[in-house]
C-alpha cells in the first residue's frame, strides 16, 4: 500500500530547498557615488536657517503675497500648505518706506530707516534677518517659518514649489 503523505512530504522538500537556494543568489550592490531613484518625489528647500523637506504628493497648495505690518514693514510671504498639520512659511521682510509728504524727501525717510536698523542692531535685535516672535501673539502652532534674505530667494523659492505641486515631480531649491 503507497504511502499518501510521501509525494507532498518530497514535493514540499523540493520547493523549499529551490526557494532557499534562490534566496541564497546575492544581488549586485549599488554602485558608488551612482544616484539612486527617490522612493518618493520631494521638494526639499536647504536654506541657511535650515531645511524643509515635503513629498510632493502632500502638497496641496503654493500661495504668495504682500502686507504691511503696523505700518513699519512690508513682508512677502511663500506658504506651502499640506495634508498634513504643518505649514510651511518662508518669508523676506523689507521696512516700510512711506511716500514721503511734500518737501520731505524719500532719502531722509531712508535715512531715518537705516538709524532704526542700526539702534536694532547695537542692543541685539537683528529686526530685519531673524525670525521673530513675541509668544503668544505671534506664535503660530504647527507653522515651521524661514525669513529670507532677499526677495529674490523668495522668488526661487515659490518658483521651485510651485513647479513641483504642479508636475508632482520632485524639485527644490538651495539657497547659501
């Protein structure tokens, strides 16, 4: 009388030492210094205040735009919003230069200007390169904010997002 077990006993036998021997067969490594593909697209931004990094996926929009804080500065502002909790907020903030009133002339607004950037930055307060705020009032949860040098890192900035939102390929931007 056969045995019923001997033919899927050895069948099972030979599948498993086939499987191990495939296991066994060592891959080629990656070569040196060669790019390897992103698992995911991401827009990364590396700026002097640090980096944000975002997968492209995850953006949901690109905005920019302009307003006057008290009257004293003008801020250019690039949000990038995504899916999740955390807005991203890279802005450039210039003084406010008023059109001067007749018989005033704009350099001795200027003037006063540079006199309030230089008092800031004798008693310690760089006002016009740092990030700043007076908790609670300009404390914004879940905000990550960068602060420019110049309108025209801005500018790459947005340029550089707003192209990966819209390609949903990977993308960004470095800024020294």
């Amino acid at each position: 009388m056969p045995r019923p077990f001997l033919l899927p006993s050895a069948a099972a036998v030979f599948l498993a030492l086939g499987s191990l021997s495939q296991a066994q067969t060592p891959s080629a490594p990656p070569t040196p210094g060669a790019e390897q593909p992103a698992a995911l697209p991401i827009f990364r931004a590396t700026l002097p205040g640090g980096v944000y990094e975002v997968a492209v996926r995850q953006i949901i929009a690109v905005t920019s735009h302009e307003y006057l804080v008290d009257g004293v500065a003008r801020v250019v502002e690039v949000n990038i919003d995504t899916t999740g909790s955390l807005l991203a907020r890279f802005y450039f903030v210039e003084p406010a230069i008023p059109t001067p009133p007749a018989g005033l002339g704009a350099s001795a607004i200027q003037k006063a200007q540079d006199l309030f950037t230089q008092a800031a930055d004798k008693a310690g307060q760089d006002a016009w390169k740092k990030v700043v705020k007076n908790y609670p009032t300009t404390t914004h949860s879940r905000t990550v904010e960068y602060r420019l040098q110049s309108r025209d890192e801005l500018n790459k900035i947005f340029a550089a997002a707003e192209q990966s939102f819209r390609t949903q390929k990977p993308g960004g931007v470095k800024l020294e």
